[in-house]
C-alpha cells in the first residue's frame, strides 16, 4: 500500500491504493487523525471489509434507492441499472452493505465479467462504473462513509481478423475430412461465420420457428433476447456438440478467435449493402454508434454508393 496524506485548504485528506482497490477521503482536522483513520481503512480492505458500515441496509436496498435518486431520471439509466443490479445478484441482494462493499468483492466480479462472462475490457469498465455510481448514492445519503473502486482496465483497440475467402473454404473441407472432433468444430465455425453470435449466445442457445427456423438467444450481452433467422441448411446445428474449448483449439490453428469469426459475418453484411438498422439487429448491438464503427473499417460501401451515383448520372 503506498499511503499519502496531503492537506487541501483548511482540512487533510488521506488516500492509498490496495491491490488496484483505491480508497481516499477527506474532511480530517489533523494530520494524526487522518493517519489513523487511514490505518483502519488498510486493515479493513485488508480483510475484506468496510471502515464504517451503516447497519441494516443491504445491497438491494442501496439498488433501489439508486435508480430512485439517479439512474431513473438518466437517458441511460436502465442500462446503468442493468449492469450494478448484476452486481448485486453476484454478491447477494440480501447481503449488508458492511460485506459487500468492499475492493475485494468489486476485483472478484470484475474477474467473473473477464473470465465467465468473456466481456472486453471497455464494459467491464462500464459495469464497474455502474458499480461505484451505486456506491456513491450510498456514500451521498449517509449509509457508507468510504467508496471501494477498482482501477480502469485499458481499453487497448483489438485488431480483428477478416476471414479470408481462402481460409472459409477450409474450413469448409474440413467439416468433411475431419473425424468427430474436428467436424463438430469445424461445423460450429462456419456457424458462427454465417449467424455472427457471440460464444456467450452460443451457449444456451435454443432453436425456434417464426416463419422459418430461427436461432434464439436469452443469454445476450444486453440482456434482451434475440431471434436470428438461420442460414439455409443450418436448422441441423444443434445436433452437433458444442465445446469451446476444442472450438479455440480448433480455430487457434488458424491463428483466429470466436470473436474474428464475429467481425468478419458484421464486416461481409455492410459491404453487401445490408443497411446498417438491419445489421445492428442482427449483430445485436443496442447502440447503432456500434454497429458504425464497423462500416468505418471498410471503404467498400463508400466505393458502392459512389458507383451508384456515377451510374444514376450517366441514365440521366
């Protein structure tokens, strides 16, 4: 822990980091007493605990008063909403404020957004955002006097994998060359080439019909359900055993992720001209600022749309 104490006007302030947990607070009269309120607040993130818990307020309690005090007057405030309520079903709605607002707990539901939920950095730092806004209100009415927080995680842009037409047809051939290991992966590739789902959708998908087979998805990443026509012939998909861990294998021979396969399926929509409401619907995105950063990576629909003015010029 490395622990600074500074004086701000009139009054002293202490603030350290613990194992990313970032913990400060000011208002102290004295330089003494803000060294040992800081000492305490160590040995309480040290232990996994608050400094000065309010009794009788659980975490569902803090939820509720947060939508109704912030989130709830906020454009965005059901998405905020969405991401600290996860929290708290993580933690427990029943759990007291004293236990669950601590750095450790914060660092263990961030791992499980990392590693469980498979989420990238950039929403995992959006959860935890939410996470700390639900602290804040706490903090702002009295039932928590110091805020655990977590450090940003760097949102490094990931450079994504075009599949090329070579590689497709690969993987193609391997459907029919490979033994049951390698077909049921080679199988669920080209399935998520053609449908574009994230491995979290693939998951716990099931199959339905609504004028015609269709592929439906409850475990999205923003959590609203979505029905995906499936691509001819695919109504079978099902019948192939899902792992994602020989999938990776699988692809890693490729040098490709889940997630390249992903890119490449939005990527071959907006250069066929697929207009960009249809394939934020089928890529499942819940912002159309999303769905535009991927018609930013390629120049063919601005080649297209010039092409077709010249055209619509030289008939008239």
């Amino acid at each position: 822990m490395n622990l600074n104490i500074t004086k701000t006007a009139a009054t002293w302030r202490y603030d350290f980091t613990y194992r990313g947990v970032r913990l400060r607070k000011s208002g102290f009269h004295t330089y003494d007493e803000a060294e040992r309120h800081a000492l305490e607040a160590m040995l309480g993130v040290g232990k996994g605990e608050t400094t000065s818990p309010i009794p009788n307020k659980t975490l569902a309690d803090l939820l509720t008063l947060a939508n109704t005090h912030r989130w709830d007057a906020q454009k965005d405030g059901e998405r905020t909403y969405t991401r600290a309520a996860e929290f708290v079903e993580f933690i427990g709605g029943g759990a007291s404020l004293d236990k669950a607002a601590t750095g450790p707990n914060l660092l263990r539901f961030r791992e499980y957004l990392l590693f469980e939920r498979d989420l990238g950095n950039a929403s995992c730092n959006r959860y935890m955002a939410a996470v700390k806004g639900m602290f804040d209100v706490a903090r702002e009415h009295g039932w928590l006097k110091d805020v655990p927080s977590v450090r940003k995680l760097k949102e490094t842009p990931v450079e994504r994998k075009v599949v090329s037409p070579g590689c497709r047809q690969a993987i193609q051939k391997d459907t029919s060359l490979h033994g049951a290991w390698g077909k049921s992966a080679a199988f669920w590739a080209l399935f998520l080439l053609d449908h574009g789902l994230r491995l979290s959708e693939v998951r716990n998908m099931t199959l339905g019909h609504n004028k015609g087979p269709q592929a439906v998805l409850k475990d999205t990443k923003n959590g609203d359900e979505r029905w995906i026509p499936l691509a001819q012939g695919w109504d079978n998909i099902c019948n192939y055993p899902f792992s994602e861990t020989k999938l990776r294998e699988y692809l890693a021979g490729y040098e490709l992720t889940p997630h390249d396969l992903r890119h490449t399926f939005i990527t071959d929509l907006i250069e066929s001209g697929t207009p960009l409401p249809v394939v934020m619907k089928l890529a499942g995105h819940r912002d159309i600022k999303t769905t535009q950063r991927y018609y930013h990576l390629t120049d063919r629909g601005a080649r297209e749309a010039m092409k077709r003015k010249e055209e619509y010029l030289q008939s008239n």
